[in-house]
C-alpha cells in the first residue's frame, strides 16, 4: 500500500473518537496511520486506549506555558517531530491560537456533535433539545480561526426523539460520530477532498438522495 497519511489526535478525555481512528487504523485497509496522541490533560482515559493500541502520546499542560500561543507551539512541534500530516480533534477541549490554526491551515479537522452551523460551542445536545429539531447529528470538519467554523466534509443526520435527554440523544449522535470520523480522514488520504471557497469538495462520494422524515 502507499504510504499513509501520519494523524496526530488531540484529546482531552474518554477518546471514543480516537478508538473509531485506532479501530479503523488496525482494520489494513484505512489509509492513514495514528503518528501521536496529544492530550492536554494527563487522566485523560484516552491516553490509555492509544497505550494499548502502541500509539506514541504526548501530555501537554499548560502549567510551564505563559500563553496560549507558547502552549500551542510546543505542540506543533511534537507533532511535527511525530512526522504528522494531519492533526485530527477528538474532544481537545481547549481553545486554540490563531498562530496553530494558521500553522495548520487545511491539515486540522474537527467533530463535532451537530449538524453545524447550529448548535456551535459546548452543550450541542442540550441546545437542539431546546430548539425542538426533528434532527441533529454530527459534523467533520476542517477548523477555520472562528470556534466550529469551515468546511464541511461529512455530516450524518441523526433523529430527535421525543423522550430523548441529552445524554441518550448524545449516546445516538456518537454511534454516528464513530462511522464519520474514519470515513473524511479516509477520503482525506485518498486526495479526494478539495477545499472551494467554504466548501470542501468530495470527489466520487457515494450520493445519497434519500430523505428522513421525523416524526417518522
Ligand atoms: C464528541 O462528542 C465530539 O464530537 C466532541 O467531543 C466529544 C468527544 O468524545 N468534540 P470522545 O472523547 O471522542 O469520546
């Protein structure tokens, strides 16, 4: 197989993401490899999931760091040592500088637990209960300087059911969040997502012309 592309995952906790990237790394056929895990925090439960898979990790604390700017890079460098060609966040839940997303552009991709751009920040879940949507999802991502902005690889629509709370409608959307986060760095590593403008261009994705209705 040609050579794959090197992820660096950043985590701050359980890393349910990371082990769909682990899950999908150890299957063969994925193009990519996990190069480094970052977490920020040093009882993230993440970090033992990358342990046990043999994945390098990496814990940064911002204690030691003056700024934000100093933290970040610090990581860039790790990263950049670990030979990474795309940094993936997976529940990093720090906010980063303008200089790493610039430093980055293109080649930093997000999840989040929406169908964005509603529901951008912390509480996605509790936000679409609020609003009465029939649907939420999930979204990847490349990471823009604004918080949950750029374009959008992938998405899935996941319905809202009427006696969900946030943690069962939560638990919906991550089974969700488990199949798309393989499948854009997948398509990343194939070359097959081009960035126009705001939107991020899939070559040869399987369309689908379905429609959900909900209630169904
Ligand atoms: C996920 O819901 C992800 O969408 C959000 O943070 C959560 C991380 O969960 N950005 P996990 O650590 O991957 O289990």
């Amino acid at each position: 197989m040609a050579r794959r592309l090197k992820l660096g995952v950043l985590i701050s906790g359980r890393g349910s993401n990371l082990q769909a990237l682990i899950d999908a790394a150890a299957a063969g056929d994925w193009p990519a490899e996990i190069a480094l895990v970052v977490s920020n925090k040093a009882d993230a439960a993440g970090l033992a999931r990358a342990e046990a898979a043999g994945i390098p990790t990496c814990v940064l604390s911002h204690r030691g760091h003056p700024d934000r700017a100093s933290f970040d890079a610090t990581m860039t460098a790790a990263l950049v040592a670990a030979g990474v060609d795309l940094v993936c966040l997976a529940g990093f839940m720090r906010l980063l500088s303008p200089e790493f997303v610039e430093a980055w552009h293109d080649r930093l991709i997000n999840i989040h637990p929406s169908l964005l751009p509603s529901f951008r920040g912390l509480h996605a879940h509790e936000q679409a209960l609020e609003a009465g949507v029939r649907f939420t999802g999930c979204t990847v991502h490349f990471v823009r300087a604004e918080m949950d902005d750029g374009p959008i690889i992938v998405q899935a629509a996941v319905p809202v059911l009427q006696d969900d709370t946030a943690e069962t409608l939560a638990a919906r959307v991550l089974q969700a969040e488990h199949r798309c986060y393989p499948q854009a760095v997948r398509w990343i590593a194939e070359g097959r997502v081009r960035i126009s403008g705001s939107r991020a261009l899939v070559a040869d994705a399987p369309a689908n012309e379905d429609f959900l209705v909900s209630p169904g």
